[in-house]
C-alpha cells in the first residue's frame, strides 16, 4: 500500500485485526503508525492489561490469542463505554476466528476488533503464494 492508502485506512476509524507472521504484521504496524491518532496504548500478551483512562486515540493490542478470559472482558466492557472515538489495531498470529470457534475468544470482542481484518503476508510468503 502506498502512504496516502495506509492514511485513508486509518482515518476510517475502523478497528483493525492483522492477522498473520509476527515479521509481517510488524511490516503493516511500521506503515500504519504514522497515521495513528495519538495518544497510543500499547498492550502485549502475558502483562498486565492497563487501559486508558483518556477516550481517545489509538489502543495497540499486541497477542489477542493470548488475552485471558477475565481481559477479554474488561476490553470488551471498556469499548462498550469508550465516549469518545478509539481505533483499537490488534495482531494475532494464528486466525482469531478459529478460536472463537473453539469458545477460546469471546465472539463479541471479536467482532468489535476485526471491522477490518486484514491477513498479513510476509515477503517470503507473497513470493511462493
């Protein structure tokens, strides 16, 4: 994608789910965030969720699949009284669905994040594919 498309993408304010290799939702984080509304949170699996009191901005969760249970349900309680607009961008490397499917992730959460879900392919992956 050029900038000026990672630009328009962005300012639908649409939440983002990038699914795919580590190396290759890096690749789409990089040319996503200068476009990002600031102040951007930031979340990785396996620490401890700490939301933003401030409505506003961007909110990075890193490792969904590895969100437990209990902070499904905060994220999912937070965006329910978000005011104010937040663009939530999530990465997985396996396909969030699969573990909806397995009552692994809760269903609601994950329509909240994959309004545009994007499939993210390395380099390597596009030239065999």
């Amino acid at each position: 994608k050029t900038d000026a498309e990672w630009h328009a993408l962005v300012l639908l304010h649409s939440n983002l789910l990038l699914e795919g290799h580590l190396s290759a939702t890096d690749q789409v984080l990089r040319a996503l965030h200068p476009h990002l509304v600031g102040p951007i949170f930031c979340w990785r699996a396996a620490t401890q969720l700490s939301l933003p009191r401030d409505h506003r901005g961007s909110l990075l969760l890193f490792g969904v699949t590895g969100m437990s249970e209990d902070d499904q349900g905060r994220v999912f309680e937070w965006l329910t009284h978000v005011q104010e607009r937040v663009q939530v961008v999530s990465t997985t490397r396996q396909p969030l669905f699969a573990s909806v499917e397995r009552g692994e992730f809760r269903a609601d959460l994950y329509y909240r994040l994959s309004v545009l879900r994007i499939c993210a392919v390395s380099a390597a992956q596009h030239r065999t594919a």
